[in-house]
C-alpha cells in the first residue's frame, strides 16, 4: 500500500493517490476509501482496480491539514495504511483493541 501527494504550488489543494496492492486486497472485490473527508462513507469513494491487480484512487483534499482515514475491503474489512505520515487511535470507532486511523 502507498501513498503518493502531488502538491500545486498555486493551487489550494493536494492531490493524493491512494493504493492498496493485490496482495493486501487478496480476493477482494471492491474497495472504498472512507475518512473525514467523506463523513466516514463506506461506500463514496471506490478505488478502481488497475491492471496489475491494485486499487488506486486519487482525490484532492485542502493543503495543510490532517485527515484520519482507512480502507475497506468488501464492506466490512477496515485497513491502515501503513504508510501514513501518522497512526492515531480511534476516539469513536472500537473494531478492535488495535483501531487506528
């Protein structure tokens, strides 16, 4: 998995690629994007699966701001990127004893 930002000097936004590698995917059949920046929806951002079998996403969120977010897997399987500039625990979301974002 990975995380590429692409910063416009003129531009308020930073365009970041999101991807989650065929083998962390597995036998997934879709997964989705969900963090802050889209009030944690499960399901408005899908990431599109690329030739050599990842998923990839790019969106553009506001420069100089931090944003919690995590992949899903198939609707139900929450994943870190473990690439993140950092990992915080979740004050709201409990899965699991080990639940960051």
């Amino acid at each position: 998995m990975s995380l590429n930002k692409q910063f416009q000097e003129k531009e308020p936004v930073c365009k970041v690629i999101f991807i989650m590698s065929k083998d962390t995917a597995g036998s997934a059949e879709r997964v989705n994007l969900a963090g802050e920046f889209n009030n944690w929806d499960t399901k408005s951002i899908p990431m599109k699966k690329i030739r050599n079998g990842d998923f990839a996403v790019s969106i553009d969120l506001e420069k100089g701001r931090e944003y919690h977010f995590k992949y899903v897997i198939d609707g139900h399987t929450w994943i870190n990127e473990p690439n993140a500039d950092k990992h915080v625990p979740s004050a709201f979301l409990k899965l699991s004893n080990d639940f960051w974002f």
